[in-house]
C-alpha cells in the first residue's frame, strides 16, 4: 500500500511538473500512438475499433479515461526523452572514461573456501532450540491457495476445428490473390533531375535533355551506355539504370501505372514526370501472376483456415466466459458446461515467492489473493495472460499462515547455523591474513602457515574471466604509495568463499587503435547516465516543491 502510494505521488507531482514546464500532448498524438502502436488494436495490420471497444468494456474504462491515461503516459515519456536528449558528457570526462575502461592491474590474492570450515561442524540442540524461539517469525508458512480455472485459448479452438476439403477449397477459392505470385517487373530507367516547382522543371530543360536521350534511343543508341552517360540516379547508373525486379507500388504512382503496361521485352516507355524528374525506362523481363495450385498449398491453406475462424470466435467465446462467470459468480461448472470447458486446478502457492505455471502471472496472483476471492468468494473477472489465452479463476482451496513447528525446520535451522559458523571462521581468517599483509608479511609465508595459495595475476583487465566481484573488487581499490604497503581489501563471493586481494602496481590502459571510434559510444553511456540523474533530480525536486495532503479513505 505504502509502495503504491509513493508511485502515485511521484506520477502526479512529475505529470504536474511536465504540463507546468510547457509539455503538451494533443489529440492526434493520441490518436496516432492508439491506431498504430498497441497491438492488441490491430486486426490484419490495421486499426480495429471493436477490439478497442472490447479493451475498454473489459477493463471498464471510458474512451476519455482511457484517452487521459494514454495522455499522460505520452507526456511523462515526453519529459523523459527531453532529460535524457539535453544530458551530455564533456570531451575530458569522455577521455577518462575510455581510459579508465582499458585500465590493467597486477594483484595477487587467495580464495579462503566456505567448505573448509563446514566439514566435521555441528550445531547443539540447546543452540537449535535458542535459534527457534529466538526467530519464530521467520518461520511462519505464507498463505497459500490453489484455484480452480477455466481457459479459453485461441490454440485449443484452432485444434478443435475440423474443416471438409469443401471448407477449404471454398476458403483457397475466396482467397485467390493470396496464393498468387507477385506481378514483377525488372526494368532499368535514365533519370534527368528535376523536382517538382523546380527551376530545372519550370524552364522545360530538363525535359527537353529526356525527350532528346529518347530521340538517341530510338535511332539505335544503346540504354545502358546511355543511362551510364547521362542517368543522374548514380546508384544505378553504373548498373545501365538496372533498377532490379519490382512489384507493383515499389515507384511512385506515375512511374508504376507506365512500368506495369509496358509488355515486351526491350519495350521503351516514352518521357515520364516523376516527383523526381524525368525518367525513360526500358522492361528487361516480366514474371506474370501464377496461382498456386490447390493441392500445393493445401497445408498452409488449412492452417490459414483453422487461424481465421479461431479468430472469429475467440473473443466472442471470452466475452461469453467473462458474463456466464459474473452471472453464476459462486461456481465455474455453469460456464464450464455451456463452453464444453474442463475445469482444471493449479498446485498451492503463496503470493510471494517463485511460481510455475499459471500462477506465475502477476495478475492471477493479484486475483488470488483479492478479497474478492478469499472472503466473497466469487468468480475472478476475465484475466488475460496472453494474446491468446483468456481465463477465469476463483479460490478451489484457502491454506492459512500458520506457525511451522521446530521438527518441520530443523533441517533449515541447522543448515542456518552451520554456514553462519562457517563464514564466520572464514571471515575471521580473511582478516587476520589482511591484517598482516598489511604489516609487510610475504603472502606466500602467509597463506601457506594457513594451507591456502597465494595467486598472482599481472595487467588484469576488467574483461577478464575471473568472478565479477573479484573484478569489482580489485578496480575499486586506491592506486599504490610509494613506501607504504600495498593496498589489501577482504570481502565474501556469492558461494560465501572469502577471498584477500593486494594490489601491486597499476598500468596505464593500452587504448586501442579504434579509440577514435569508441569515443561515441562511451559519450553515449556517459550521456545516458547523466539524463537518468537528472531525471531522477527532477523528480524529487518536483516532489520536494509540491504541496502534497494525503487522505485516508473511510
């Protein structure tokens, strides 16, 4: 609740801030980002307003609500890429940063193994009964419940679907265009530049140079030493003016409707205006239409057929589940049976924690654990969990937190408490192996008084394949004084090893070649790191500034 509270105060104080500081969106950007960027209203590439109207009678929101919340996004991302664009690194800061980057180091260090002081170890029953009583809290079961679901799926109603060969030539036969090849054409062309309202266009130059090359043309001169002459579209020019093979609406309108009636080989067109120019073009080949033979696509044909009417009824079959389910909100067996679906069961599971299955979404769990669920008791809205996947759930069984007695966490505890001793031990020798490194002691009299090695590892990159942390480590340690011991650090690896590193000499990183073209990326980084803190500056002085009165709802 609190967490919740604290992102609705940061979204109202930042959209606030971003309308205060001049930001806008308008109507049409809101229209464009709706018919073209959400998928979920698209239907064949295309805007559909009654996928639309279904989002919004599923989720209950009202077209301007909706449109409001769609505005307000837009406009907080509006704020965000301004910061994130005015942010930029400085030449000098980009120059460390690369040299920084290519840095080497000379260590030597030990590894100090967790195992070591965990073989032959005990734990008292005194010390795992104080632990129990001392720590119960932690070791209460969560909550937990197992729900009963029913699902609609557009892949089981594909399955369902059985289509008659008659189904399917009907469906091949409606759908013609689609199993038939592309009308191509392969072509070249001679350009003379000339924009529209140009100067070239409005003195007739520059038609006159086309009309003329035709003229060559037509007594015999050669197109493609023509086109490599006089073409100004110099990407195919050198080609002879081979534009390549193309269908049709590749070219602008003009060009396309003279290309596609031309209808022999070697054919020339005459002078045609372009919103480029003036252009001559000679077909090369043709590759008519030819409709795939029924039997040769009879596969896709039948696979194309179980997608569109799956699509037809998919959405109609979950809205029919959403209602039956808010009608007879005590049970699913109602639509259960009027949808011939098969109620099925998950495994108990807690809010938090790992999950698998259906319980891993984040909006069943929300559901499961609502209060509509565990104390009403009724059936769950439609929940979406994919494109294709639509269910309804509702609590089967409800498991209380209870206290775990110290017989079901024994095992835990003493597991607990052997690695605790263990890393302590492990600790406590990392430091006293620092500690005299610190005062001068050779490292490998050392670590071999303590059975351990002592490693060396000389002009150490950051790339290199040793642990991360390690890596972190090391890089974070002071440059060496001169007449003072080398700088030492102990820390603790995931597996709880503990490792003693020494640096011994820093080097100058060996910049590569390419340094020149790194600089970009690195001013990129830098610059992307300075905009996310001066978001995150803005945000917080936007909410230092406003005048915040939170209220308690009754």
């Amino acid at each position: 609740k609190e967490n919740a509270r604290e992102k609705l105060v940061q979204q109202t104080a930042f959209l606030l801030g971003a309308k205060k500081d001049g930001f806008h969106v308008g109507d049409e950007q809101i229209i464009q980002f709706l018919r073209f960027r959400i998928p979920e209203f698209q239907e064949s590439g295309r805007f559909s307003p009654e996928k639309f109207q279904t989002f919004l009678s599923r989720t209950g929101y009202s077209e301007l609500a909706y449109q409001e919340l769609v505005r307000n996004q837009l406009l907080m991302n509006q704020l965000e890429t301004s910061l994130m664009q005015s942010s930029f690194g400085l030449s000098p800061e980009v120059n460390l940063l690369v040299d920084l980057q290519y840095q080497k180091r000379d260590i030597g260090y030990t590894v100090i193994p967790l195992e070591r002081f965990k073989v032959g170890a005990s734990v008292s029953e005194d010390e795992i009964a104080a632990f129990y009583d001392k720590n119960k809290e932690l070791y209460v079961a969560p909550e937990k419940v197992k729900l009963a679901y029913l699902e609609i799926s557009a892949k089981d109603l594909r399955d369902k679907i059985e289509p008659t060969i008659e189904d399917l030539r009907a469906f091949y036969d409606a759908r013609q265009s689609d199993y038939t090849s592309p009308d191509l054409v392969r072509v070249k062309h001679i350009l003379i530049a000339a924009p529209k309202d140009s100067d070239e266009e409005k003195s007739g130059e520059a038609r006159a140079k086309a009309e003329d090359i035709l003229a060559q043309i037509k007594l015999g001169g050669d197109f493609a030493a023509l086109a490599i002459k006089y073409s100004e579209d110099q990407e195919t020019a050198a080609k002879g003016g081979d534009l390549g093979w193309l269908g049709q609406g590749e070219l602008p309108d003009s060009l396309n409707e003279v290309i596609f009636n031309l209808k022999q080989p070697a054919e020339i067109s005459d002078v045609v205006q372009s919103s480029f120019g003036f252009h001559i073009v000679q077909l090369l080949e043709r590759k008519v239409p030819v409709v795939e033979p029924f039997e040769d696509v009879l596969a896709r044909v039948e696979k194309e057929y179980r997608y569109e009417q799956a699509e037809r009824v998919f959405t109609d079959k979950a809205d029919e589940l959403a209602n039956l389910a808010f009608e007879f909100f005590d049970s699913l067996k109602p639509a259960a049976d009027a949808l011939e679906l098969e109620i099925k069961t998950t495994e108990a599971f807690a809010k938090e924690g790992e999950t698998k299955g259906l319980a891993s979404h984040p909006n069943i769990k929300l559901a499961a654990f609502s209060e509509e669920q565990l104390i009403e008791q009724h059936n769950s809205e439609l929940i979406k969990i994919d494109d294709q996947k639509y269910v309804v759930v509702r609590v089967a069984e409800h498991y209380p937190p209870y206290q775990q007695s110290l017989q079901e966490v024994r095992g835990e505890i003493v597991q607990f408490l052997e690695n605790k001793h263990a890393k302590e031990k492990a600790v406590a020798l990392g430091t006293k192996i620092q500690q005299a490194l610190e005062q001068n002691s050779t490292p490998f009299t050392v670590t071999q008084k303590n059975h351990l090695t002592w490693k060396k590892r000389e002009k150490l990159g950051r790339d290199s394949e040793l642990d991360p942390i390690i890596i972190r480590e090391v890089f974070a340690l002071p440059r060496p004084v001169q007449g003072t011991s080398h700088p030492v650090t102990t820390f603790s690896l995931l597996n709880g090893d503990q490792v003693v590193v020494a640096l011994a000499k820093v080097h100058q990183g060996e910049v590569p070649e390419d340094r020149e073209m790194m600089k970009p990326i690195f001013k990129q980084q830098l610059s992307s790191m300075y905009g996310a803190l001066e978001s995150t500056l803005y945000r917080d002085a936007l909410i230092e500034r406003a005048k915040i009165e939170l209220k308690e709802s009754p």
